[in-house]
C-alpha cells in the first residue's frame, strides 16, 4: 500500500509554493524562466495558455471536491503525487529535481483531493470523452483519499499497465491537491526541513 505524498519542485527553489498565488503577469515570467524542453518542464511552452488551463482546473476540482465534502482551507491547491513517480524521477536530471515526502496519514479527509493522472489531462478527458486515452470509471472525476485508497486496494499498487493507455510523453501517477497549506508549512517545520514562504 502507498504510504506518503510526494511533493517535487525544482531543485535550489522553495517547495510548496504555487503559481496560482501570482499575479498573471508575474507567473507568466517565472514559467518562461523555468521552461525547458523536457518531461518536468515541458508543459510551460505556452505560459498563458497553461495559466488559463490550470486555473479553470482549479476551479473545477475545489467545487468537486467540496461537493464531497471537503474543506478547502485555500483557493488553490499544492499539487503532489501519491506514491512517487519513478519514470519522471528517471527522466529529470538529478540536480533539478528535488523531493519532499509526507506521510498519507498526516492529511485528512477534507485536506486533500485526488485525480486520475494529472489533473488538467483528466479534466480534458472528462469534457472530451471521445479520446483513446479517456476511462469514464477515472477520468473528468475527483477523488476523495477514501476513494483514492479504496481504488488501489482494489486494483492493487501501480505498475506498468495499471493506468490504462496514456501518451507516449506522459507520466503516470495520481495526483493529489492539498487545500490545507498550513498543514504543509508545519510538516516542514517539525521535521527541520527547508522554511517554506507564506503566500498567504
């Protein structure tokens, strides 16, 4: 069984921060700076489409997620990944990509959400439907971490084939969006990690 969140960022920078806290112009600029033509930071080629991508992402996923009974104590999430990812880790360099690990059991029901695949290619997925790579049981659907766990009891923990057909470029992993910043920040400080910024 999975027994932590992974939570990855670009190595010599503050984990836990979100580009959903910036002003447009402002995370704008920063993508540019972090784009690079590879698996981790690919995805920022064009920076205002992801923005506007990502926020209406957003969006969805706080009113599925209260609609199930959380309580989302931000309007933004810090994304992390159940379990790890051993295919991103294996194609990132190791000097820019950093990694913190919480335990499943420090997040409550109501702390945290959870999508099939990314976030952003499920929501697609879900509105799309015709896609080779959609599953209406998954895709275009929110998870609350009973449901998330009761799925890999079921199906047993990921391994090749597990997730169903995905892209070629494409990083297979469940993602999770902790809506509790505050529980993060403290993990941090009990365990002497890095001091991570306020956004708040």
């Amino acid at each position: 069984m999975i027994e932590y969140l992974t939570h990855y960022y670009n190595a010599g920078t503050t984990p836990f921060r979100s580009l959903s806290a910036l002003p447009e112009m402002e995370a704008i600029q920063i993508m540019k700076k972090l784009y690079v033509d590879d698996a981790m930071w690919g995805r920022f080629k064009n920076p205002a489409r992801y923005l506007r991508e990502r926020k209406e992402t957003e969006l969805w996923v706080l009113k599925e997620f209260i609609s199930k009974g959380g309580c989302p104590q931000e309007e933004y999430p810090i994304y992390m990944i159940m379990g790890s990812c051993d295919l991103l880790e294996k194609n990132t360099p190791d000097d820019k990509l950093a990694k913190i690990q919480i335990p499943i059991s420090d997040f409550k029901e109501e702390d945290v959400s959870f999508t099939f695949i990314d976030s952003m290619f499920s929501f697609s997925l879900g509105r799309e439907k015709s896609s080779e790579y959609y599953q209406p049981e998954y895709h275009g659907k929110v998870f609350t971490l009973t449901e998330i766990l009761s799925i890999i009891k079921e199906r047993g923990s990921p391994v090749e084939g597990w997730w169903g057909k995905l892209p070629d470029d494409f990083f297979p992993y469940i993602e999770a969006q902790v809506w509790n910043h505050k529980l993060l920040r403290e993990y941090l400080q009990r365990n002497n990690c890095i001091q991570i910024q306020d956004n708040n």
